[in-house]
C-alpha cells in the first residue's frame, strides 16, 4: 500500500483489471514522479500540457533512454485516458529522448556451452528453458505444467510482456527433466493437500471463478514452485508461490565466473544469446520476433546490429594484412 490515497485507488484500479503487480508498480512509480515534478498537483488539474513538460524534463534533463520515456508516457496515458477517463490530446510535439538503448551483451555458443556446465545440476532446466526458449525471467516462473506442451514441443506464455500470449520452442532435449520436474510437483502437491489451511496455487480471479478447484490440479501448479509454503499478502491465504526471481541472477553470475566468462551477464542475457543464436543459424528475424514476442520487428534488428559487429560484419583491414604476409608476427 502507498501513503498517497490516490495512488492507493489507481493500485486497485488496475489490479482488478488483471494488472501484474509489476506493471502496477512501474506505472506508479511514473504517476509519482509526474506529480512530484508539478509541485504535488493533483493530475486532474494538469493537463496534456503538463504531461509534455514531464516528458521533455525527462530527455533533457535526466537524459533517459527512448524506452524508458516511452513507459512514462504509458504510464501517464493509462492514469489520463484509463483512470480520470480524461484522454490526453496534441501529445506529439514534445521533445523526444534519444539516448539510444545499449547493444545487448551476448554470449558465444562456445561460451554458451562453458556456462551451461558449470551450473548446478538442481537448476539445469530452469537454466536451460530461460536459454533455450528465449524467456523473460517473470515470464519464465510464472510457467504452469499446462503450460508446456510436451506433444508440440512448445511453451504457451500467458500475459508477456504488453499482455501478449505467444508460444515459443522447447528443446526436446529437456523432456526427460521436465517429466521429473513434473513428477516431483506432483508429490508437493499432494503434501500440500493434506494441510488443511491449504488454499490452492493463485490464480487470475477471473480464472479462479470460472475454473473452480482448478488451483489444487496438477495442471495449474508453478512448473518452478517455491520450497515452502507461505501467506498470500493479498488474501492472508496459505498457497505455495512460484520460485523467487532474484536467485536465478545469483545461479547465472555464479555459474559464470565458474566458466570463466567476464562478460557482465543477467537472465535477459541468455534472452538475447537466444536470439542471437537463431540468427546465426539461419532462421528468418520474423520467426525470431514471433519467438520473443516482440510487437515490433525493430525491436528484434537489434540482435542483427549485434551479429555485424566485428567478424560477423566488416573485416578487419588487419587481417587482410596478415594475409598478405601469411600470418607473419608484427613485431
């Protein structure tokens, strides 16, 4: 809960319209910003004008990213249009941000496969699907069992990333792991089952009515739970959550400095490995972009900025010189 009454409201507003407790906190966080810029101004007294003036201090001042201005002006809009059910107008002439974004980091295949076996075999699989179905980390805890289609090879993600649903490739090669996976889900839930303050896994109110007695299926349970039970905050409610997102940076920089590698590397790293890599090998940027869900394909160039630097790209004159001199040393 927050301090301001107003921002408590928009919280509630949006959480029984389905929004992720993440989303909820990020637009927060701008609405918060937009009124602290405007002396404390209550929003519904400010007007498309002020909005501009917030953006533009934004690019100008702080020098933020494109990005990260446009999920203020998300933000801004949701709390105008959504909220005060006041849509903003004559938005486009405030200044853009231009700072672009960084190329992203990415690891070699050969890297790639130096991490791989350095992390520890309890957290192979969820290593494993964040690489080899190109998840996001939220996107990756938040797995079902239902969600992984076993048949098809595929994984279903539900409410990505802009609430896109898309489906994604699962490497055959982590069926047997997921079948134990599975199995091992199964006898926590049986325990669970048997404690008699036991509510169920969380789901979606809309899902909880409409699929009543589906939070104690097997189906519905985390594919990554968490090793205990504990309380819903929301609902002071006994469930087992999903795994908790900060450890799997910890297992990925420890796995990696076990490897070797001194690249600086976070879950969204083997993301853009993911992508990268199925560039490399041929496959289509369209395809890429359905995998990763990307809304726009110029969200998915990037990685192809990325396959051109250095030998992907433009030779180096040096190595024509060596050439020339069949490899013989400088110096």
């Amino acid at each position: 809960m927050y301090k301001s009454p107003f921002l408590n409201k928009i919280s509630e507003f949006m959480m029984v319209r389905g929004y992720s407790k993440r989303t909820i906190k990020t637009y927060i966080t701008w609405i918060r910003a937009y009124i602290n810029f405007n002396d404390k101004t209550h929003p519904s007294q400010l007007s498309s004008d002020h909005v501009k003036q917030f953006l533009t201090h934004l690019a100008v001042k702080r020098n933020v990213s494109a990005s990260t201005q446009a999920l203020a002006l998300n933000s801004l809009a949701y709390l105008y249009n959504k909220f005060l059910d006041r849509p903003l107008d004559g938005m486009g002439d405030f200044r853009r941000a231009k700072r672009q974004a960084k190329l992203p980091i990415v690891l070699t295949q050969e890297e790639m496969s130096l991490f791989l076996q350095e992390v520890p075999q309890q957290y192979k699989l969820l290593i494993g699907m964040l690489y080899g179905s190109g998840l996001r980390r939220m996107e990756l805890v938040r797995l079902r069992v239902n969600d992984i289609d076993r048949s098809m090879k595929q994984v279903r993600v539900w409410n990505g990333k802009g609430f896109k649903h898309r489906f994604t490739t699962l490497a055959v090669e982590l069926l047997p792991a997921i079948e134990q996976q599975i199995m091992r889900i199964e006898l926590l839930l049986n325990d669970d089952l048997q404690h008699s303050a036991y509510a169920g896994v969380w789901m979606p109110n809309a899902l909880e009515r409409k699929y009543k007695g589906a939070n104690k299926t097997l189906a519905w349970q985390y594919l990554f739970p968490s090793v205990r039970l504990s309380i819903d905050p929301e609902t002071n409610k006994i469930r087992r959550h999903h795994l908790d997102e900060p450890m799997i940076n910890k297992v990925i920089k420890q796995a990696s400095k076990a490897a070797g590698i001194t690249k600086t590397i976070s879950s969204h790293t083997l993301r853009h490995s993911f992508a990268t890599h199925l560039l490399q090998n041929g496959v289509d940027i369209r395809t890429v972009q359905s995998q990763l869900g990307h809304a726009d394909v110029k969200t998915t160039e990037i990685y192809t900025h990325v396959l051109k630097q250095g030998a992907d790209g433009v030779k180096s004159p040096l190595s024509q010189i060596l050439q020339h001199h069949q490899g013989q040393p400088l110096a």
